[in-house]
C-alpha cells in the first residue's frame, strides 16, 4: 500500500481515535502531498519516495520549530511540534547508524573516486540520492567532509 494510502488510512483511525494530535499531524502531510499531486506539471501519482522526502521535510521542519520554541522558553508548543514530528517519523524508514552511515559514505568515495576536498560536490550529489530519508542531510555532509579530509 503507498504511503499515501496508509495516510489517508491514518487519518481516519485517528478520527475514530479522536487523536487530535495524530490526526492534526496526518493532516498535514496529506495537504503537502495534495499540493504537490496538483502542482503544474505534477505526475497524477505520488510515488513513495516523493512522499518520504516530503515527510522528512516536515519531520525537519518540526524539529526546527521545536528547538525555537524552547530557546524562546515556549515548551507547550515545542512539545506539541515533537509530538507531531513523532507521527511523521512513524511513516519514515529507520535512520542509519553512525557506523552504517560511515561504511555508506566510504563505499560512495570509492564508487567516484573521490580524493579530496575539492570532490565533496560529486560525492554530496551522490550521496543524498543514495541516502535520501535514511540520514540527514547534514550528518551525511558532516560525515563527507570528515572523511574526504
């Protein structure tokens, strides 16, 4: 089933439920994925990996807007967004390791060659289609550099 279908399922279990987390969050993701169905030029079909990269986004989003609100001493609402971003990551694959993100990363140096700093660009490229909604992109960044030096 996609996953835009196991949404839609969620949305209404959390009705059911009355979720209102659950269901606002679910929501959300469905009115991202609508707007991208309809876009211009859009494909009628949202495959999955359409659909996790929008979901990370949000999950992102939400970790961000989180840490903001606790900077700015409002934890009612960095509490709810974490709530939130725990339903998104419900519907993402399991993150790798640091060990499994370092050996995905060797693997993506040697597969282009790379031997140095000024191949980060070729291996960046590669390595966030590889491990798109697997790693953040930043950590996968962090880790190019640390081993392309």
């Amino acid at each position: 089933m996609a996953i835009f279908d196991d949404v839609n399922n969620g949305i209404k279990e959390a009705m059911k439920a009355k979720d209102k987390v659950r269901l606002e969050a679910l929501r959300n993701i469905k009115k991202v994925m609508l707007e991208v169905k309809t876009a211009v030029g859009a494909a009628d079909e949202l495959d999955d990996t359409e659909a996790i990269k929008i979901i990370s986004k949000l999950a992102k989003q939400g970790t961000d807007s989180a840490a903001i609100y606790k900077e700015q001493g409002r934890d009612d609402l960095a509490t709810a967004e974490l709530e939130q971003v725990a339903v998104y990551e419900a519907f993402l694959p399991e993150m790798l390791s640091d060990i499994e993100l370092d050996k995905a990363v060797k693997q993506i140096i040697e597969q282009t060659g790379a031997s140095g700093m000024k191949d980060m660009g070729k291996v960046m490229g590669v390595a966030t289609k590889q491990l798109a909604g697997k790693a953040d992109g930043k950590a996968i960044s962090e880790k190019v550099r640390s081993l392309l030096q």
